[in-house]
C-alpha cells in the first residue's frame, strides 16, 4: 500500500526542480534528481563531481546533507494534502561514514514516523559502489496553508 497522499509521477518531482519562479532551485545547481517512486520510499541521485568536493577533494558533508533534505522534503510534502499543508525541514542531522570522490550518490529516503504535525525519514546515501557513505535523519514540520 502507497503511502503518497496522491499519485506522483518523475515528471511532476522535475517540474518541482524549476521551483516558483521556473528559473531553477538548488537541486538543479547540485544535479540533484529524484530518481524511482516506491510505495513507501522515495530515491534521488546526485553526481560526485569536483563541483561537488571539499577542498580535500571529496564530496562536501553539505552536499551529502543538501541531498539527503531534497529527497526527504520531497517525501514529505508527498504524503500529505498539499492544498491543505506544505512540509518544511525542521531538523536534519548527518553521519558521514565514507568518502566519495566521483560517480553516482544515490538517497533513499524512507519514512520512520508519519503524524499529523511532523513526519521523520531516515535517508542512506550510498556511492556507485553501494557502499553506505551517510546516514541521515530529517524531521519535517507539517505546516496548515
């Protein structure tokens, strides 16, 4: 059973990625795209690229963290009555467990508590290897229109 309020599509999340004004958002600054719809779990993928990396040339914590948001706020906003609430990060906590210096990353964001005033998603980032490199936790504040 889907745990999506409505149905959701890949081209409705790269219509998101143009964001209010249609001029781009972060995610497509970062080459962050989301990338499979499950029934309980959503999955975005983002390059490790020099533009990506820290001085010591691998990927920055930020962008792990950047990544890790998108795909959780994307999933939270998703189980919910849009026309009624909208979802914002309220907390976000990372570990950083390997380095990545190139490929692929890809975030699974999956839900560990959906309520009615906050919802919290536990995020793996793995690199092309499918080696675990971050584990994340978000809590998304569900907000009335």
């Amino acid at each position: 059973m889907s745990i999506w309020f409505s149905p959701i599509s890949l081209e409705l999340c790269k219509s998101l990625d143009e964001g209010a004004t249609g001029k781009g958002t972060l995610m497509k600054t970062l080459g962050i795209e989301i990338s499979e719809i499950g029934d309980d779990y959503l999955v975005a993928t983002m390059p490790a690229t020099p533009q990506h990396h820290n001085p010591m040339g691998i990927v920055h914590g930020g962008a792990n963290v950047v990544l890790a948001e998108t795909v959780a706020s994307y999933a939270a906003n998703f189980v919910v009555d849009t026309e009624r609430f909208y979802c914002v990060g309220q907390e976000i906590n990372a570990n950083h467990l390997k380095a990545s210096r190139n490929g692929i990353l890809r975030a699974v964001a999956k839900p560990i508590h959906l309520g009615k005033r906050s919802s919290v998603w536990e995020v793996r980032i793995t690199n092309s290897k499918n080696e675990l490199c971050c584990i994340s936790r978000m809590t998304a504040a569900v907000v009335s229109r």
